[in-house]
C-alpha cells in the first residue's frame, strides 16, 4: 500500500509538470511575432467611407435645409421680447409689487404672440399665461425695474423712467395740468414742437424758443406733491454727494425738455453738476423708488409651445433631404457591416468547428486558417496549442510509462524474493533484507526526488538562508568527490577565488553542486577532466560545472532540465539516473533567486553554470 500511494503520488507530480510545462510554451509562442490581420485593414476602409458619408450628408443638408425656426423668426421672437419687458419695466415702476400683473401679462401675451411668466426669487410662479407649459433655463432672464440703463441716444446712464413712485398724480391734479396744457397747445398754435403725457400723468408741452410763453411757466412749476418729492430727491442727492466729498446741488428739477424722452420722467441738478452729481441722482432715484417699485423677478419669455422642439421642425424639403440621407447612410452601413462582418464569421465558424472537435477528445483538430483569413492569428494560436497539447499528452504517456517501469522493477524483485523466502528458497534473511532496503531506498529516492522538484517549483519549499563563503562550499564539494574522481580516472580539478560571500541556503547550494558534479563525473570517461569554476562578476556568483564527457545533442540540449528525461533510457534502467537530477538543480536555483543554464556540444563536453545574486538579503 505504500508503494502504491507513493506511485500515485509521483504520477500527480507528473501531471503538475505537464501542465506547467504546456503554459510556459503557450505563454512563449503567444509573446511571438503577430501580424496584423485583414480585418483591421477592411475595419479601416469601412470606417473611412462611413465618415465620409456623414461629412459629406453633414454639409450637404446644412447647405439645403430651410428650417421654420431660422435666424429671422429669432430676430422677431427678439423684437417682441423686448417689447414686454419694457412694458413690464415701466409697470413695475408705478406699483409696488406684481399681485395685479395677470390681465398685463394676458394683454402682451395677445400683442405680441409670446408665452410670460413671470417668477419671484423663491422660484414661486407669480403669473403665467400658458401654466401648463415648461419654464425653460435659457427662455428665463432677470427683470430688476431699478437697475439703471444706458440711454441709447444720450449714453447717459438712467434709471427706469416707468419708476414715478412719489411722482404719480392723482385725478384732480391730472385734470388741472390737462386745462392748463391744452390752453398752452391752442396760445402757440404751429409753434408747438411736441406734447407728452408722462406715466405719472404730467402733461408736457414743448414749443420753438423763440414762442411766446403762452403759460408754459405755470404749466411747468412742479406741483406740492411734486416739489416735495423734488426736495426729497435733492436731499438724497447731496447725501451721497457729501460721502463722495463733491460739490452739493441747490435744487433738482423737472427735465421738460424733449431730449429727455417724452415719456419718461427725467431730472436735472441746479447747477447742472459733473458725473459725481448725476451718479448720486441716479443713486438717490433707486433709494426714493424703491418702496414704491415692484421688486426684481425672473421673466420666462418662450413662443406658445414652451420653445419645445419636435423632430419635424423643418420644412418638408428639408424632412425629404434627411430622409435620403438616412437612406443612403443605411445603405452604407449594410455595405460596411458585410464587408467586415461575413468573413470573420466564416474564420470563426472555422474556429468553433475545430474547438468542439478538439473538446471532445480530437487532438488532431486544427483550423486550417491560411494567413490572409481574418483570424489567422487566432487560428494559429489554436493550432500550436494544439500541437503543443498532443505532444504533451504523449510525453506524458511515455513519462507514466517509465514511473510505472521505475516502480514495477524495484516492486517485482522484492516480491519475488520474499515469496522464494516463504517457500524456503532462495537467500538467506539478512541478504533478503539488504536487498529490500536497496530496492526501498531505490523507490525512495525517486519520490523524494519528485516531492523535492514539486516544492521547489511551486514555491513552498523552506528555506534557510544565512551568509557563507561558496568557494569554501565548492572546495569542501571538490574534496568530497576527490577520490570517487580518481577511481573513475577522471582529473578532477578547482579554479575558485579565495572567497566568494553569499547569502543562501548552504546546504540547497551543496545539493545544486553536487547533482551537477555528479552528472559530470558519471558522463565523464576515463582520461577525461571536471572542472569547477566559481567567480564573482557584477554582483553575481557565477559556479560552472565543465566536463569533457561525451555531450548533448543539440536537440536535447533544451529538453535537458524537464523531469524524467534522459538521452540514453538504458542509464535509469541500469540504476544510474533516475532523471531527476537536472531538474532538482534548476529549481533549487530558481527558488535560490538565480538561474542555471546549460551548453553542450557532442564530443566536446559540456558547461553548466549557476548564477547566484551575491546581494540576496536575508529574509
């Protein structure tokens, strides 16, 4: 039973190095040269065509198109939008808040065909004259009634002319001013230049200089009302004139002239000041209207749709021309999709054909891609793993046919001499015993020898790193084998520096040399010589093996390192080898973070060196 579990156990570190023995050549051949396939090239052409198409589309319904919503309507949609916010400016000025702005807003809604809304800070919907439809972020803008303007004509900064505030008159002094202006009107007769009736209700009354006066200096005097907010304004004036440390003004007045706009309420200063005296009026004009003004909101200015777009905004030669362009640019994209498409779905149907084949048990299965088919690097990879995989599956075959062989000797003399003992046959019980052992401790080392390269490859295997000297190790290696050399007639020989300092683990390094050594010695003839060679070359210990044995073949040169591989099969039989060696040597190495590398030449003999980092911490 123990044999047993040892053979199963060596056939599972068999199946361990196939497998990753099969990854380490697919990783290699996919790291090779790859080409670029058709496809891209067709890939390329297709795309190149389809942007030309959607430029070419893009220019040509740009050029043709005649949308309804073009620069014209927006110009008019821009016209009538002012329009109401100047209505609206001028109806803020003479209330103080927008409670009663509905019938206004249904009035310019029906003037001007656009849709108002007019929206207080909080976002609350203070009038609207189409609820249901959406308040557009770029239909909204901002109303303040007190901020001031530039006159267009003057490019004199303003304030909003609609803000009467303490300035509106009632009934009984509008009907005073209105006798007063019509006898004015019928006194200069064609002398008169021009009439206005202000939004505060002032009548105004302009004529030639040279006109008699014909009772425009009465009709011109301010009224109480409007002297005291003249004063008002004066004393607001001067206030902020004072902070400025500016000239004060003695008065501020009425502007009656026509350059002043006929409908607007202006003002003057007496003396006519510079800008700080206008700036301050402009100021003290905000603080006076501003309790009698309706506060700044937001106005949402859209047509009666909500500026909503739909996806037939255009005119029907416009739709038509869209509508051939869409046709030809499917058209084009059916072209190009079975330009690309079909010949990669033949490759892969190809490659799926040769995967299921390969699945279900065919090793034999290739694609047959040729190297102008669009997955032919794809298929390639396919075929060479394929190959690689059969390849390995015999090796293995023939590697569990050797364990098997390996273990059924050693098994079938140990039974044969046990059973001729019980039957009284054969030897006696200490030379029976002596050979059980050699056969056991034969079987043992096979198993251990795997168990050894298993950990050594997988990482797992422990380590104990200290500082020692490798000449020293090589040295005491040399000794060791000294007289096995002499008997076998082979000069065995040391070239090593006085000492070479390393950090490893002593006894895996000993084992690395003795394998080696041991393997020179056995291919050695007689006359023959070993050399061992340890020096030290850019951080890096360096120990070759050199012998004058009998050398590799340069096709087994690579093969020299895998598990159970050996040139001549009569050496593990004959109890030699048991063609482990090289393999525990390698991965010892690698585990020690160096390498091992090989070169041979049939009759000349061959080289193996080690290469250890000299800088190795340890840890």
């Amino acid at each position: 039973m123990q044999q047993q579990r040892g053979r199963m156990r060596v056939v599972a570190e068999v199946d361990e190095s196939m497998a990753y023995d099969m990854g380490t050549t697919t990783r290699s051949a996919a790291e090779g040269a790859r080409r670029v396939p058709r496809m891209l090239i067709r890939y390329f052409a297709a795309g190149l065509l389809l942007v030309l198409a959607s430029v070419g589309g893009t220019v040509w319904l740009a050029q043709t198109s005649e949308y309804r919503f073009d620069q014209q309507t927006s110009g008019d949609e821009f016209v009538r939008d002012e329009q109401v916010v100047d209505a609206l400016r001028t109806w803020a000025g003479s209330h103080a808040d927008w409670r009663d702005v509905g019938p206004t807003l249904l009035q310019l809604s029906h003037e001007t065909g656009r849709r108002i809304a007019v929206i207080d800070g909080t976002g609350a919907v203070i009038a609207d004259t189409a609820p249901g439809l959406p308040r557009p972020e770029g239909s909204t803008r901002l109303l303040d009634p007190l901020e001031p303007v530039v006159d267009p004509v003057t490019l004199e900064v303003q304030v909003n002319g609609g803000a009467s505030g303490a300035f509106v008159l009632d009934e009984a002094q509008r009907e005073l001013l209105t006798r007063q202006a019509s006898a004015v009107v019928e006194c200069l007769g064609d002398a008169v230049v021009g009439t206005a009736v202000w939004a505060t209700g002032r009548r105004v009354v302009n004529g030639y200089e040279d006109a008699p006066d014909c009772g425009r200096a009465a009709l011109n005097a301010p009224l109480p009302s409007e002297r005291a907010a003249l004063d008002q304004l004066r004393d607001r004036t001067n206030a902020c004139l004072l902070a400025a440390d500016a000239p004060l003004v003695s008065d501020v007045e009425l502007d009656l002239t026509l350059s002043s706009g006929p409908a607007n309420l202006a003002f003057r200063t007496v003396p006519t000041g510079g800008d700080a005296a206008d700036d301050c009026l402009v100021q003290a004009r905000i603080e006076q209207s501003r309790v009698t003004t309706a506060p700044a909101v937001n106005i949402v200015l859209t047509d009666q749709r909500g500026d909503a777009r739909g996806p037939l905004d255009a005119s029907p030669g416009s739709i038509a021309r869209v509508a051939v362009f869409v046709v030809v640019l499917l058209a084009l994209l059916s072209a190009a999709a079975a330009l690309i498409i079909v010949p990669t779905l033949r490759s892969a149907r190809r490659l799926e054909t040769a995967v299921d084949r390969f699945s279900a048990g065919d090793r034999e299965a290739r694609t047959g891609m040729h190297a102008r088919d669009d997955l032919a690097g794809v298929g390639a990879a396919f075929d060479r793993m394929s190959s690689e995989i059969a390849g390995h599956e015999a090796s293995r075959r023939r590697l569990l046919g050797d364990i098997a062989h390996e273990l059924r000797s050693p098994l079938t003399n140990i039974r044969g001499w046990v059973e001729a003992a019980d039957d009284g046959l054969g030897l006696d019980d200490a030379a029976l015993r002596r050979l059980v052992l050699d056969e056991a401790g034969r079987m043992e080392r096979i198993t251990g020898d795997l168990q050894l390269l298993s950990l050594a490859e997988s990482g797992d295997l422990v380590l104990e790193r200290t500082r020692c000297d490798a000449a020293a190790v090589v040295r005491e290696l040399a000794e060791a084998y000294r007289a096995r050399a002499t008997t076998s007639g082979v000069a065995l020989n040391v070239e090593a520096s006085p000492s070479l300092p390393l950090v490893t683990d002593p006894a895996r390094l000993r084992q690395i040399l003795d394998n080696l050594l041991s393997n020179a010695l056995r291919h050695t003839p007689p006359g023959g010589r070993v050399d061992l060679v340890a020096t030290m070359h850019d951080g890096t210990v360096r120990i070759a093996v050199v012998d004058t044995g009998e050398g590799i073949a340069p096709a087994d040169l690579p093969r020299v390192f895998d598990r159970l591989w050996r040139g001549e099969p009569s050496r593990v039989r004959a109890g030699q080898s048991t063609g482990l060696g090289l393999s525990i040597a390698r991965g010892l190495a690698e585990a020690l973070g160096g390498s091992l590398r090989a070169r041979s030449a049939i009759g000349e003999g061959s080289r193996f060196e080690l290469s250890l980092p000299a800088g190795h911490s340890l840890g």
